[in-house]
C-alpha cells in the first residue's frame, strides 16, 4: 500500500509539472490537410488508390497463367473423385507458386521498366503504368486463340477489325486471353479425365459382372485411382506439363 501511494504520488507531480511546463518544452502538433479545394482532390485521389489498390491482385491473377492452372489442377480433383482434399486453399497456393514460377521473367521486366523507375522518382505514373503492363499485354496476345480474339472484336463496333497483337485495347485482350486460358484448361482436363473414366468403367463392369449392384462404383474405384496417380508420380507430371505448355 506505501509503495502505490508512492508511485501515485510521483505520477501525479510529473503530471503537475508537465501542465505548469513553460512554452519551450510543449510541443505544437498540427497536420494542414490544405484548403477546401486541395482537401477534396486529395480524397478523391486517396479514394481512387485505394480503390486500385485493392482491385489489384484480382487484376493481376486475370492477366496470369493462374487460371489455367487453377482450372485444370481443380479437374483433376474431380476427375479423381475427391470432393475436398485436396483443399482448396491448397490447390489455390500452388496454382499461384506455379504462376509465380512461370510468370517471374514478366514480373521482373515489369518492375525493371515501369515499376522501379516510378519508385525511384525517374517516371511518372501514367508513362510507369504502360511501361509496365507491356510486357503482360505480350504475355496475353502469345496465348490468345485467334478465333476467340475476332468473336470478341465483332461483338462492339469500335474493335471491329482489331488486329490481334499486344498493342490491343486491354478491354478486349483480357477477355480474349481469359476465354482462351478456360478453353485451353478444358482441353487438358478432358485428357486428364480419360483414364480415371476408364478405371470407373472397368470397375463397374466387374462390380455388375459380380451382381454386386448394391455397391457404388465411386467408393471401390477411389482407391485405384489413387494407386494409379501415385504409382504415375501424377503431381509431378501434370505439373510439368502445365509449366511446359507456358515455355
């Protein structure tokens, strides 16, 4: 009890001489947000950044081999017969260390040419920006389908005729790139899917020829399917397919 009524004691004085401190110790806190004018251009510029901000990984996945990847690992999931594992979290985690490893040259021209200048002060934002989205806009335009390209020109009057090259509006190469990278994961899951198809043919057949009818097909063919990915070293194979499709 002597001990708190000391330390109250000092507490108090040292907020006693703090109050009573003349004008060179206090400190004058103050933040100028500018005039009216000033103020109101700097929210809407706060607003619009972080507006951008937090669009930018889903902008940034869109223009990515990420969705391919995504697609055909999460086909493979399906076509194997297991609902949840492996989780989703984990697919999605290597789909992007995947992207990651595919995409790192484009990142790195990206940041050496429009980023790092930006940072550095030596660019300013707009011409930063081109720099830097150039190298996906060539990224995108090597992986369009040309057909889906020309389908998409001639749905709006000002791209009809639009050649396709990475000099292309953005409004029409995302999509464009985004439709041929789906129609592309297709095509691979449907090689991915023939032969877990064939096991769960071969299994039905020999469960009908048992008479055992009772028993679903799906639970007696998983664990073939398993040994068969297993003993294939499936991870490893589709993966080095999907790397090798992008080189």
């Amino acid at each position: 009890m002597r001990a708190w009524m000391t330390g109250l004691s000092w507490l108090l004085a040292g907020v006693f001489w703090i109050a009573s401190g003349d004008a060179g110790l206090s400190q004058d806190i103050s933040i100028s947000l500018g005039d009216d004018g000033s103020l109101a251009t700097r929210t809407i510029q706060i607003f619009v950044l972080v507006t951008v901000l937090s669009l930018v990984p889903g902008l940034a996945i869109m223009i990515t081999c990420f969705p391919f990847i995504v697609t055909v690992l999460s086909i493979l999931r399906q076509a194997i017969g297991l609902q949840q594992s492996p989780p989703n979290m984990l697919i999605i985690s290597l789909a992007l260390f995947l992207t990651y490893f595919i995409m790192e040259p484009v990142f790195m021209e990206a940041w050496i040419k429009g980023a790092q200048p930006f940072s550095e002060g030596r660019m300013d934002i707009e011409p930063a920006f081109t720099a830097a989205i150039e190298p996906f806009r060539i990224f995108m335009a090597n992986r369009i389908d040309p057909d889906t390209f020309t389908h998409l020109a001639t749905l709006r009057e000002e791209t009809v005729g639009v050649d396709l090259s990475n000099s292309s509006p953005l409004s029409l190469l995302v999509p464009s790139f985004l439709l041929s990278e789906v129609e592309r994961a297709f095509q691979i899951g449907f090689l991915v899917f023939l032969p877990f198809l064939i096991i769960d043919l071969v299994v039905a057949a020999i469960l009908m020829s048992m008479g055992m009818m009772m028993v679903p097909p799906a639970i007696v063919s998983l664990p073939f399917k398993l040994a068969f990915f297993v003993v294939a070293d499936g991870w490893t194979l589709i993966s080095g397919a999907l790397v090798r499709s992008y080189f």
